[in-house]
C-alpha cells in the first residue's frame, strides 16, 4: 500500500529494497580507528539506522591507496583488515532494517604531502589545491594503471565485507580533477577532448564493475556543474555521465560547485543564513535527463523540504545527513507521528568544522551524536524514586539539564530571571545570519514541558528561593558575565560584545570602534559584522597569528565577506592592554609581544571579547547546605555512573554546576556538561 508521506514510501535501487526515501549520505565523521570503522564508527551508523533511515553511507572519501592519505580521519579500503571491520558494520546496520554503501576515492591533491607515508600526491595537472595548501606531482601512466587496480580492490573488498554498494567520489578529487577543463591540461591521451578527459574515470568504473560482478550497486557523487572558471559544465557532466551509466553506474548523487577552497566548500555546504535546500530545483533538473535514481544532500534540514523533494519528483532519494547527525531518529519519530518533535539541525556546520577544531565530527547540540558508546540518544525512565529538582537557569545547559531530569520521570522546577529562555544563545541568534541557532532553545524548551517541567521565568534565585523547593538535586547553569578583567586599566570605559548584540551600543554611521578579540570565536566576529552593516569604521585587533582560529572554515566565509563588504580592518599579533579617555573619545592602548613598540588607537568606542566569568554566587552560596559539597565524581561521570558522592553527611541536596557557570565554553559544551550529568540521575 502506498503510504501517504512520499518519505516514508519503499524504493526499488536495482535488487535493493530500500525501506523509505530518507538517505544519510556519505561523510566523514572521523570516528575511525587506525583508519578502520572499529566500534565507535560503528555504533554512530547503528543508530541511524535504529531511527529508521533507509541507507547510511559511510566512509566520506574513504582511500583506496597509500599515496591518498587521510586528510581527516578517512577509512583506509586499500588494507585487508578493514573487511572484518566493514562486516560487522553491514550485519548490525541490517540487523536494523536498514542499508549500508560507503564512499570510495583517491584524494589527489585534496590531502597533505605531510602525512601518512609521505608519498608523493598525483593530479592530472601540476595545480595547488588552497584549501589543503599541496602541491602535486603530474600523474604518470604508471600511476594511473596502479590507482585503477586500487579502486577495483577496494571495491571488491567491500562487496566481500557484505556491503549494499559503494558510491565513487568525483567532485574536489582525482577521478573529477581529469574530467573538468579547469584542472586537467594534459596534452597526451587523458587530456583535450571530452573523450580524453573521461578517459581515466572510465576506467575507473570499468574496472570496479568487473571486480564486483553485475549485481553489487556502484553510484557515482558528481558535480554536474562546478560553477567555476573554465570548470565543468552542465552539459559535458551530463555527456559524460551517459558514458559512466554504461560503463556501469546504478545512481547519481548530485552536486553543483566545488571544494577547492573554504570559500566554494561553503557554498556547496552551506551554513546557517542561507536558503534551504539551495541546489533542489538544480538537482530536478538533472533527474529529468537522467536515466538513474538521482539523490540529492545540500541543507534540506527540515521534512517539509524533503517531502516536497520527493513528491514533486526532484528527488528519487533525499538525503538528511546534517538533519541524522542532529537527530538520528528523525525518521522514527515522523513514522510515529511526531514530526514536531525531531530535534532540528540548526545549520551551524560544527559537525565539520569540529573535525579540524577538536579531531572529529560534533553536533552542536546533540553531544550524544558520535557518543553513543557513554550517552544516549533516547532518554530512558528512571527506576528509582522521583526526585526534586531544581534548575536556575534557562540557558542551553539548564534547558538541557531540565530536558533530561524531567524524561527521566523527576519533578523538576527551572528559575529564570529573564522573562524568555535561551541566555547567551538569545543574544547570538540575534544576528540575522544565525536567527537559527533560537531552533536548539525551541526544541529544548518544547521538550521540557512535554516531559513535565515547570518553567518560572522572571524569578530571580536567591538560596532561600531555591530551599523552599525541598530539592534532592539542584542544577546551577546560570551561565557567565563578561570578562573585562584583563584590562589594566579603562575595564568601565569599554563596551562587551553582549552590549552590541543587545543593542546597548548605539554607533554614529561615522563612528570609529575597535572590536578586540582575544576569545577567538564567533561573539566578537558577530559584534563587528553588526557594527560594519550600521556603517561604523571597524578595527578588528586580536593577538592571534590568525583571524578567530576557532571559527572554523565552513562557518569563516560568511564573515570574510561582511569584513570585505564593509571594509573592517584587521590587526593581527597585537594585545590590548588599557584604554583611557581621551577628550570626548576613547585611546586604546596596543602592544605587540615580537616587538617592543607600544601602539595606540584613538576611536570613539572600544568592545572586548575575551569571554565570561562565571556567575556562581548562588552556587557559592548553596554548596554548604550540599551533600556532596559541589563536588563531581569525574570517574562515575565518564563511566556513565550516578553521582554518589556523600562529603558533607548532614548536606540535604545534591548541587552541581553546568556549562559557562564552570567556566566560559562554547554551546557544545555546555550541552554536553548537562547530559551526561542528567542522564543517571
């Protein structure tokens, strides 16, 4: 029978019965192990296909040979003990209901000449590739015969391993790089003419087809148009798309650009502020004039957008991969019903830009996503006896600690002096560009009522307010203030960047600000892109060698071209130090630690980032009352244990603190801090 959500029919892909329309496509989380997909790597595609997903494809831009190193955590297909590995993977992901393919390629150039066994990279073309700063050597005939066997090897090892198929990689690496005009100048047989370019990836597919045999299913990730000088266009992707078909491809996964560099990557995968689903009615396009299944993953984050990808018959497949990391029920919960409580992907690309940051793939506020071995994803019901709890804060630590306390089955009260929930995370959705990130209080504030808990905002917490609830625990996530304590001298002459989210700051379009960054996130490149827009002149200072390291490269762009746009300046490797007044304006004084030469900017308003203090008076105030005096036992937390501490005998409650209440950290953080707190209690 035709089921009435377009997502939620069966699809036919070849001899593949997939259960519904809802893919997540290939990535690389960087959860391997030696380059293997040992239990960790497995357990995170485990529980998608747990949630209900059709197909999890695995192994983003996994390696097929020793000269293609991992760039950032890949599989390695070219050794032999990554078959075990890979079974057990397919078994359990089966066992589950659903399928498993996994990514297959050769980098090129898109990796480092630095690592692994230092081996040479090979390009069709002596060309640099910016985002990972190699250069190449020209790909020798020799070379080509020896990657076209170690495609077909991998290949064959993964249909050994019992997997559904393997998806070739031809967009930013090597097979793409001989197919497009922009990167291949070859003058000998693989270079010139359409026929020459598709030479190579011909090849290529001929050879992994007769290595799999006819029914293992090989589909292809391509661009169809790189939307780049003198790059592959429309047409000749389709021409040679006609060929890969014969020469043995079953699907198309679409995609329009390339990834050469920050920039491009994030126009391919775009962040929060832009359009959903950017490249939908592009992909309808190339499905029309295909013969094969086309899928299609670029921020369709949401089940509208997917439906109408699906219904509208743009899409044979949709993939959510963002929307599985964020949520890896999604599909569960809209085959329950429950569409509206799927936990929304916000679009802040932490998932990738986490892998360069910290070495692997975080949700930004799912931190169970990829910990599925310590923290779930499903919150179960206490067994023991139902405890008082009290949370101050509404934050995103409290409205998570409050989430979880009351799935647990707690009685749990949340003090807010605000009148609305969300602290820090209010203030930073209120840049247009990251209106989104208000979805991760939304979502937790729904699913704390609908798990019982009672909300007071407005209610400033004092000990006695918090005593009077006779609580067995109390959760102090009241977050930090701003730290201007560094200045040694002006700390009440300058503005933080909370005034200018706020709207504290009131800038002539003339005016003369310099934004000084010594945190290196996203509050102070938030604070001066607003101020630019208003048209204020903007010095951004920081003492780093490198403009907000912990902005990540999909997340930067967005901001490089707003500092172009409105012309911010930028200082690098320069420490504030005091700021007096001058007259009626402000004097910043400036200093380098590589030279002994003191600086000064004269400016009408000065605003410092360098993160929060703790606001822990109430929590300094509570501890002696306290079982536990505070305390955290690390042991039981990281083993997944209740807290048990007793320090203080006559002590009447538990009390804890979460998030910037400890110490000024970023919303992951936080989150984290109160779910694996929670979740035992």
């Amino acid at each position: 029978m035709e089921h009435l959500d377009p997502l939620l029919e069966p699809f036919q892909l070849r001899s593949l019965t997939l259960r519904n329309r809802i893919v997540s496509t290939s990535h690389e989380p960087a959860y391997a192990e030696d380059g293997l997909p040992k239990d960790r790597y497995r357990n995170y595609h485990v529980e998608k296909a747990r949630g209900g997903v059709a197909l999890t494809m695995i192994g983003g831009s996994a390696v097929v040979s020793p000269d293609s190193p991992p760039s950032f955590g890949n599989l390695q297909l070219h050794r032999d003990e990554v078959v075990p590995w890979l079974r057990q993977l397919a078994e359990e992901v089966h066992e589950q209901g659903a399928a498993v393919m996994t990514q297959v390629t050769h980098l090129g150039r898109r990796t480092s000449n630095y690592a692994g066994d230092w081996l040479p990279l090979v390009y069709p073309s002596a060309h640099r590739e910016p985002a990972h700063r190699s250069f190449p050597k020209i790909a020798e005939e020799w070379d080509l015969d020896r990657i076209v066997r170690d495609f077909a090897d991998a290949a064959a090892r993964c249909a050994q391993a019992g997997l559904d198929g393997i998806e070739l990689m031809h967009y930013g690496h090597l097979m793409d790089a001989f197919l497009s005009p922009a990167t291949n100048q070859r003058t000998d047989d693989y270079g010139g003419s359409l026929e020459h370019r598709m030479a190579f990836p011909r090849r290529v597919i001929r050879a992994v087809r007769e290595a799999v045999g006819q029914d293992f299913i090989i589909g292809i990730r391509m661009s169809m148009d790189e939307d780049c000088p003198g790059g592959l266009t429309q047409g000749e992707a389709l021409e040679a798309l006609r060929h890969y078909v014969s020469d043995g491809i079953d699907f198309l996964s679409v995609i329009k650009g390339t990834i050469d560099r920050d920039a491009t990557l994030a126009r391919v995968i775009p962040s929060m502020g832009t359009p959903a689903a950017p490249f939908l009615d592009f992909a309808g396009e190339i499905r029309q004039a295909v013969d094969i299944p086309v899928m299609h993953a670029s921020r369709i984050a949401d089940v509208p957008t997917a439906r109408h990808a699906i219904r509208g018959g743009l899409l044979d497949l949709v993939g959510m991969t963002r929307a599985q990391l964020a949520d890896p029920y999604l599909v569960a919960k809209l085959t329950a019903g429950q569409e509206d409580r799927i936990r929304p992907c916000v679009g802040a690309n932490y998932c990738l830009d986490a892998i360069y940051e910290s070495g692997d793939a975080k949700c930004l506020h799912n931190p169970a996503t990829g910990r599925e071995q310590d923290v779930p994803h499903i919150i179960r019901r206490s067994t023991g006896s139902r405890r008082n709890a009290v949370v101050v804060g509404a934050g995103p630590a409290g409205l998570e600690a409050a989430r979880v306390l009351g799935e647990r089955g707690h009685r749990v009260v949340v003090l807010e002096a605000a009148d609305a929930a969300g602290g820090q995370l209010r203030l930073a959705s209120s840049a247009p560009r990251r209106r989104d990130l208000i979805g991760i209080v939304d979502w937790r504030l729904a699913e704390a009522k609908h798990a019982g808990v009672e909300f007071r905002f407005g209610s400033f917490a004092e000990a006695s307010t918090v005593l009077a609830e006779q609580p067995d625990l109390v959760i102090i996530a009241t977050g930090g203030v701003p730290n201007r304590s560094f200045l040694t001298e002006g700390q009440d002459l300058v503005d933080d960047t909370w005034d200018v989210m706020d709207g504290s700051v009131h800038i002539h379009t003339d005016g003369d600000v310099l934004v000084y960054d010594d945190n290196g996130a996203e509050p102070a490149m938030d604070a001066a892109e607003k101020l630019a827009r208003t048209g204020a002149r903007v010095q951004f200072v920081t003492p780093e060698r490198a403009l907000a390291p912990l902005v990540g490269g999909m997340n930067s762009p967005a901001y490089l071209r707003a500092f172009a746009e409105h012309d911010v300046t930028v200082h690098l490797a320069l420490r504030l130090g005091a700021v007096r007044r001058t007259g009626g304006r402000l004097t910043a004084e400036l200093y380098s630690e590589y030279a002994d030469r003191p600086l000064e900017r004269t400016v009408d308003r000065v605003v410092v980032e360098h993160g929060t203090l703790p606001n822990d008076e109430l929590y300094v105030d509570l501890v002696g009352g306290s079982s536990n005096l505070g305390e955290v036992d690390h042991q039981a937390l990281l083993g997944g244990r209740p807290q048990a501490l007793r320090t203080n005998p006559s002590g009447r409650y538990q009390l804890f603190r979460i998030g910037d209440a400890v110490a000024s950290r970023n919303v992951h953080a936080a989150i984290y801090d109160a779910l694996r707190l929670c979740h035992t209690a």
